[in-house]
C-alpha cells in the first residue's frame, strides 16, 4: 500500500481547547546560539560577551530575545501551522527565565480561538496559545497568536468558536538583582554611551543606519529551528501552483526578519536593555524575498519605571522593519515589519 | 622551483592490502552536530533534546546516523576519492559506538580490491573497507564503497586485483539496557504515535510529505566535514572543462541529499528508533545540483525480532530519494538515493 | 523628531592618539570556531583534533590563526572601517597566547596616523595599533593597519598627522615545551610527511592544488565576526550608487579569502606547523566577488632556528591568493592577496 503521510493540521483539525503537546523538544548548542545571535547582528553584550553576562550576575551567555521567540515559535509550527498561508498576529508575548546554552525547551500550545472565513471557502484563522519551557519547568516564553490556516478538504466542517476568556500564563522576565559590589562601571565601555534609560526621549524615531541583504542562507536557518513549514523551502512545491503563494516564490520565515529587526536597531536601542519584557502585538505587514535588504526603525512611545527596580526603567517602542521596492527608476520603502515592543533598560545613573 | 603539489591519489596508486590512516581526524563540535543534525530536519529526540536523550540512558544528544555516516566517510576522501569521478555504491555500513559532541573520530581505510575499466582508459573502481573509531578504540562506524577513480596518467598500469575475503569489522549498535524505572512513557508525547515497531506493515511504501530545496549552503556543509572532493566547490575546475563532470556543473556532494533523505523520512519511520543498525547497500542513483528539492519515501520490507531485546524490533526498509525534472510543461521524477536500512525500532508496548 | 542614527567613524573624526576600546568583546562559542575553521579547510589538526592538541600541551582546539585575525580585526571595524573604502595593508600582525573555545576576546586601538588624500577630497587614509586581549589580559593578537577612509563631510578639517614612534605591543607566540614523554610520533600520521621544517627549499614556490568557489555564505561569516561594514552585506546601498563601490557590487570581507588562503595553504605548509609567528605585511591586491573561485601559493623566502627550541624552526613564507577572470575564451590569473608569512613549524627529527 502507498501511503502519502501528512504532517501538520488543517483548518478543520482544530478544536476550540485542544492541547498541543509539542514533539521533539529542542537543546540549546552553541551551533544554534551562534548562528541566530550573529545572523542578527546583536550588540547586546549579555549575548556575545561571557565576561560580561556574568558580571550583571547570568550563569552564562543569554539567548537574545529573537532567538527565544524563533525556538518556541518553531517548535508550534508543525501541529500548528505547518499547512498556514500566513501567519497574521503576535500578541502578548512575554519572556521569562533566560534560555542559556545547553537548556532544553519543550513547547506546548492550546487553541483558543476557531474561525472560518466568511469570504474564502478554503481558509480561516486559528488564535493560540503557546507557551515553552525550560528542563526546570521554567516558563521562557509565552505567546499568543492568530495565523491563517489552509483547510484540507474545502467541504469539512469547521466548528467556529472562540474562548470567552484566555488565561494569561504566568511569565515573568528574570533580571538578576542590582549589586553595586559588582562594578558595572568597569565594563561600561562595552555598550553605547547613549542608550541608556535616560536617553530616550518620548516621540523620538530612531532610524537604525545598517541594513543587512537576505540570503538563501535563510532555509539553512529556518530548517535549524524545526521551522517545517514549507512555504520556506520547497521550490518543488511553490513551482507547481505558484498563484497560490504569496509573490509565487518561496517566502521567507518570519522569524527571520523578526530577529534580524531586532538586531539592526540594538546598538541604538537594545545594547543597554537588559531583557525585552513583552511584545505587545506584532505582524509581518510585508513579505521578504532572496535579494531583499532589511532596514529597521524605533519610534520611542512611552518610558516608565521599572517596578521595584529603581537601576531600570521600561522602555516602550515601535519597531518597524521596512525593505525597498524598484518602481522604474525609484525605489519604494514598504513596510513589512510591525512590532509593539518594551524593553527593561539600564539607567545610566546606576551603571555608568 | 615551482611545484605543483597534489592532493588525493589516483587510480594507479592503490594496491590492494593498502592501509591508509587517514589525516587529521575530527572532533565534533556544537558547530558541526548543530549544522548536520538541523539542515536534514532530523526529528529524532535522541539527537535533539538532552533530556530525552539522558533518559534513554545516553551520557548525551547522540549524532543522527547521517553525521556518523558524514564523519566517517569525509575523512576517508582525500586519501580515497579527492580525485573520483563517482561514488558507487556503499556496502554493510554498520554502526557502533555512539558519536556526542566532544569526541574525536579517526578513521582508517584497507584497500580491497582495484579494477580498472575495461572500456574507459582514464578510469576504474576501488573497492575499500573504512573504520571510525573514537578516542576510546571503539569502534563508530564500519563500512565498504566502491568508487569509480580517474587515473592521473593514462598510460600508467594499474594492478588489478581483489581480496578473496573481506574480514567482517567488529562493529555493533550500542544500545542502552531498557530498564523500566526510566519512566520513558513520560515522555511519549516527544515522538510520534504512529512510528512504533507495531506500526510497520511490509509491503507498504511511506511517501514523506516534506521536501527540501538545496542551496549553495552544500558547499559550506561539504567543507565542514573535511571532504575535499573539487566537483563539489571549485567551479573554476569545471569551467575549465565542464564535459568531464557529470551535469556539466559542480554536482552536490552525495553525503548532503543521504543525510537529507534520512532527515525527511524520520518524522514517519524514524522518530522512534533507537539506532540505525545497518545500511546493507545504497547507492546515488542520480545527481543533485543546487535548485534540485529533494524528496524521499520509505519501503517496509521486513520486521523480526531484536536479538535479545524484547523491547525493540529491526525493520527492513529501502529509503529513495528522488527529485523533479522539469520536461516541457510537465515534471518527471527521477530517483537520486537508493539505500537499504535496517532500524532498532521501540515497540509500543514497552514505551508508549 | 527623527534622528538618523550613524555607525561608525569618517574620517574628520579621527586624531593621532585616539584610543578606542572597542564594544561589545566576544566569546568564541562552538559555533564560531566551527563555521570559520571548515569554511577555510584548514587542515592543522591542532585546531580539529583535541587528542592531537591534547597530546602537544594545549588546553582544547586552538583557533587557527585565520580566526582569530577575524576575531580582533572585526571588533575594530564599527569604530575604525565601518565607512572605510578598502583596507590597504596590514603591517607586523603577530600572535600571542592560543585561543580556545570559551574565551573571550575584546579589542582596543589607537591611532597612529591620519592622512587626508592629497587627491581625494572625500577620503583619507588612517593608521592604526590594534590589540586583542583574552579574559585573563594575555595579548592573543597585535596588528597594525592602514584603511582608507571615507569624509562624511568634504568640508571638514582633517588633522593630517603620524606618531612619530610606534611602540611594540608585547605579543609573543605561545608555544607549549617540547616533552619527548608525550610520544608525539604515534601522532605523525594525523598530519603530512613532507611538511616538516626540513622538507621546505628557500625559494621553491608550492602551488595548492585546491580551490573553493565563494557563495553568498560570506555575508553570514562577515555577520559572524560582527563585522559591520555595509559593502559586504547591504545590497540595497550598493545599488543606490554602484559607481562608487569597487566592482559595483557588494565586496566579499578581505577576512573571508585571508582565511581562505590560509587554509588552502594548509596541507601543504601548515600541517605541521604549532603556530603563525608574524605577518610582517599583508594586502587584498584584487577584490572578490561571490562566485570566484580563490585559489593560492606559497613561496618560500626564509628558513631559520627558532630561539631557544632545537624542536622547532621558522620558516618565512609569501602565501598569494589568486583567482581567474574570463576574457573572451581565455581566463586571465588575478592576484588578490598578498601576505609575508612567518610560521614556527616542527622539525622531523623531534616529531616524526
């Protein structure tokens, strides 16, 4: 007998509380570590710098927060999103312990939400739930969000419905305690001397200056993670009905502008923080492309304190990622990166 | 003086009863056990999450047997096949010890039979027997291949000859004791349910539903492992006469689409597999270049008794790999991977 | 208020006697010390065989010299060459303490020199003592360097001016003792018989039989070293104003073909060397491009006593890169890398 194994769900598999036990899990090596924190180009010390992380009182070199965020984001996308068109929306994600290398994070993911869409017979949305953890139990992330999913036979039913009230997962981000024993100062020369809390003006856009070109280096990356969608990397199948995919060509992952993002704006606004708290909401408002340049850009929207520590302050942004369109002789900014962020940064009273 | 230095031996160099130990050797860091483990899409826990791992009684994450397989032959190709057209076949591949992160692999390799070609004068077929052992002796890998060589001098003469017998290398599959308190139903949601020992029926064909676009990545990969072959990144080299290598193009070193194959078959045969216990042939039935997606489907041709293990079950497989060429309009598969695999695979009853 | 953040320095931004202690530092993870030993098929089993290395006195693997240049080089590029328009020469590069997995490098450079070009009013030239120090203050590298310089403004006042002396940093190569009771020739077949100290002829030119076809994997390396310069990875830059980039395109890294040579020069010089002594200067005398193939050669200028070990000596070397460019149906040879190499390499009366 030939069987033509599946892998993934479609629309019509989802239930409103179905749980999700990941497979797999994933270990943290100093390959993947390596490969993610550098694609990005990450300035934060307390991910390149173990001298560093260990003065401000981490067991080691942390995992930048795009790097967390692909790890659990990935480990969900087999049962979750493995046959989606498009992922539509990040919300409330939150960080916890920090992940170092070495950890072992296990995902698990439940559906909150079930609806079909009233235009295409062939599609609808999914709202979930997903939190990952480390081996000590540990919450390192939790996240929700709404992605856009193929049915599988277009004549299934889909029971519609959605959970009236989502339970917020415990997940608090750890940030060693203030210890002026520790002599900052002594490693102040390792990050910018203008990025501290104090730096930042309300209303500010910063224009990060680098910009980084995609390479097909992006599947070797999306394969690192268990990202098995194959919109990323099965040409075979893009080729054979190339109108069904976004730009008729193989897509790349999200997470990778999401990180690279993330990356291009730190040595203005992340080299100082010392943890992203929560991402308030978040979408790919774009696709990138092979060949595309990735630029990013900070709107500053909202400082306040940072409760019980008095050495931070929290930080609220917009980080947007935009790319450049040829039309004729001009070229186009197009926005493909939307991102709610807050950040729990050093003020320079305390540290430098 | 100038002096052109060479690398590799050619067809009129070996003689059987030859012994090389190969140079160098390799010990496998987080780099190249991340690299190899990720780009084949590997879903084995065993090779991915630590704490799975130790509780099947590893020390640690073990090498997926494509990284074995990768380590072993890599190191036998400058001595063997730096200057080979193509590599025929693999021959009773078995494997031993197992590979973590740390060890160092060396690798030895008895010439056992060199027969030119009776219609080509530039050409002719080494048959070798090659062992891996790590820094204990023991013994990670044995195995046989046959690899078409040129010859550097066509005029040179070359000894034909074969061994009468091939001594059997003593190599067998660790396997940790199954030992009940382990609890390993604990973690039964890490690999898929339908991939116990129980599940296999002979006779049916598994088409893996994944397939993956090669990129230039191959050449970083190919480097990573030490195989020195140049129809495998050095494009100047075939420039130069690009009707002598095969597709007339450099051509995807055949240790990429094995690994490549064993990664997207292990989802539907080999998540819940404790060791792959032997390849008894396998062969590249057709070339990869980079663009090609490469798919693979799993034969079921046999399942008996683990000897000694009540726990485990052997299945006998064949595991093709193929891709698609496009001919006008339509496309046609072609297969590009033979291998006959045999697999230490968990039986429901003891772990799920 | 929107504010275009800048990176890096222009040339009226530099004065003599500037110290810049460069941010960020970087610990060497797997991953690193992985991706940039294979990329460049090094073949010193010093830096792939932790039993060989073991057995010669090092602590682990050691970083091949390409490394750790591309370590300490590039955290001087945000405040150096991040607007630099090429790198002119690199003078008295020399080695000190070995680099192993875990350490931490961090990097500081002083202005030596500043030379506005005389017929360029937008560029200048900047001379510079770069030092790399690991987390125990031992020097691991000590540089000078000559880079050409874009002026922000053309209008701005450069202070033309040079030291009048440049102190020697102390950085002498560590070599562990020679100790007969560590066996070393059971070792001697992981490394070549004919690249011991007696075996080089001063005057005789090795040519490497390999070469290694450049991918857009160099923009993920560069991203690996931090190395920030926008014309190896920001295609969109290029495109705005192809004229004013040499080639009109994005350059590969000069630290990608630097390793690169290094490595293809490996099996047949540096096999059997403990360790690089000194670059007395180094040039990229041609760019490169991806999909050159670089090729390189090593003369040999030199051959003399190590102080104080009879086990050793030194042997002075120039390692070319070249690569080939089609004209019409012939292909011309191009010179791209010009190095005065200095190695300390074992003599086979003590090893072999």
């Amino acid at each position: 007998m030939i069987i033509r194994k599946k892998r993934g769900n479609f629309l019509e598999d989802f239930r409103v509380g179905q749980l999700f036990r990941h497979k797999v899990g994933k270990t943290v090596t100093e390959g993947l570590f390596n490969a993610f924190t550098e694609f990005g180009m990450t300035t934060n010390p307390l991910s390149k710098n173990l001298r560093y992380a260990q003065r401000y009182g981490f067991k080691g070199l942390i995992a930048p927060p795009g790097l967390v965020m692909n790890i659990v984001f990935s480990q969900s996308v087999e049962d979750i999103s493995e046959n989606a068109r498009a992922n539509l929306e990040y919300r409330d994600m939150r960080f916890g312990a920090p992940v170092y290398v070495g950890d072992t994070i296990e995902v698990e993911t439940t559906i909150v939400g079930v609806q079909p869409s009233s235009k295409e017979p062939d599609r609808g949305v999914v709202h979930v739930q997903t939190t990952g953890r480390n081996q000590n139990s540990e919450v390192v992330l939790a996240l929700q969000r709404k992605v856009q999913i193929w049915k599988d036979n277009q004549e299934a039913k889909v029971e519609a419905a959605s959970q009236a009230e989502i339970p917020t997962i415990p997940c608090d981000l750890y940030i060693p305690a203030y210890d002026k024993s520790r002599q900052y100062r002594e490693l102040a020369h390792l990050t910018n001397p203008d990025t501290y809390f104090e730096d930042f003006t309300i209303g500010d856009t910063l224009e990060h200056s680098r910009g980084r070109t995609v390479t097909t280096a992006h599947m070797q990356w999306t394969a690192m993670l268990d990202n098995t969608s194959q919109v990323h990397s099965n040409q075979y199948m893009v080729d054979q009905n190339p109108g069904k995919y976004i730009g008729g060509q193989l897509i790349v992952y999200g997470g990778i502008p999401f990180n690279l993002c993330l990356g291009l704006s730190c040595p203005d606004v992340g080299d100082n923080a010392v943890g992203d708290v929560c991402y308030i909401t978040g979408r790919h408002t774009g696709p990138v492309f092979v060949g595309d340049t990735v630029f990013a850009a900070t709107e500053i929207t909202g400082k306040r304190d940072y409760p019980g520590r008095a050495d931070l302050g929290i930080v609220a942004t917009i980080l947007r990622g935009h790319k450049f369109l040829k039309k004729g002789d001009a070229w186009e900014k197009m926005e493909i990166f939307y991102l709610e962020r807050e950040m729990a940064v050093k003020r320079r009273s305390h540290y430098a």
